[in-house]
C-alpha cells in the first residue's frame, strides 16, 4: 500500500514546493492516470517492496529549497528517461510526461548544477596540469567556503538574537 502513494507523492512534492498546483483537481487527474500508469507496470508485483523507496528516501536529506531543486530536477530527468520508453500514444502517459515536462522547466537552474557536479566527477585529478589549476584555485576556495560557514553562523547568531526561547 505505501508504494501505491509513491509516485504521487514524489510528484506531488516537487508540484507543491515550487508552486505548481493550481487547484486540487490537478492532482487528482494525476493520480488517475499515475494509477493507470502503476498497472501498465504492473507495480504491485511483490519486488517492489524490496530493498525501500529508490527517491522518496533521498529527498529527506535535501532540506534547502534550493539543494531540493538540483535533486529534484534530477528526478524528473529519471522519470521522462523511463517514459520515454513508455507507450506514448496513452493519454495518461503522454498527460504524466507533459507534467513532469512542465516541471523540469521551472528547475532548469537544478539541471544546471547537476551538469556541474557531474562535470567536476569528470575531471582527471591525476593530470598535472588540472592539479596546476586546482592548486591556484585553492586559497580562493577556501575563501568561498569560509564565506559560506560565516554567513551560516551569523544568520544563526541572528536568530538567537532575535529569538527570546
């Protein structure tokens, strides 16, 4: 039963945290056709339980709004592959993909950060020139960091402040 809410309820995440719902029969119509879209996979088959959720688990580490955003577009982007390979000639698929088309839209700034962090994977740590770079590059990452960590502390500083807990 938890798996039959699951794909709604990835979706329904990603509509409600950036504005998409503009009215609950939205929703509804999605979940008729996710539903027909769970039988064209036949998801109650008993391996889906297996091993817990593949995104619903994940998205519990990203709280920022926009940490959400690069791992939610990346989510998306899995599930327009995977209908890619779907009958597209169903109205609720082709309603589903145009959805979630949609929404990856609005998170192009995520799919872009995502390219980033999968370009830096790329990066050949071994070549001496790339470690050139790196090594003149560092003093101004730290710099970039120790930024990042003050303004943490003084926003928190802030709030104590202004907090009477």
């Amino acid at each position: 039963m938890a798996f039959q809410t699951y794909s709604l309820f990835v979706l329904s995440v990603i509509m409600i945290s950036f504005g998409h719902v503009e009215n609950r029969l939205n929703l509804l119509q999605l979940q008729h056709d996710i539903d027909k879209l769970k039988a064209d996979f036949n998801s109650s088959h008993s391996d889906v339980a297996d091993g817990g959720p593949i995104f619903t688990e994940r998205l519990s580490s990203w709280t920022e709004r926009n940490e959400k955003r690069i791992i939610l577009s990346q989510i998306i982007s899995m599930y327009l592959k995977m209908l890619e390979n779907t009958d597209s000639s169903k109205a609720h698929v082709r309603n589903i993909a145009e959805q979630l088309h949609t929404l990856k839209e609005s998170l192009s700034d995520g799919s872009k950060k995502i390219e980033d962090l999968k370009d830096l994977t790329k990066l050949q740590m071994s070549d001496l020139k790339i470690q050139r770079k790196a090594v003149n590059e560092l003093f101004s990452v730290l710099q970039k960091l120790g930024d990042t960590s003050s303004s943490h502390k003084r926003k928190r500083s802030q709030f104590q402040r202004l907090c009477k807990c």
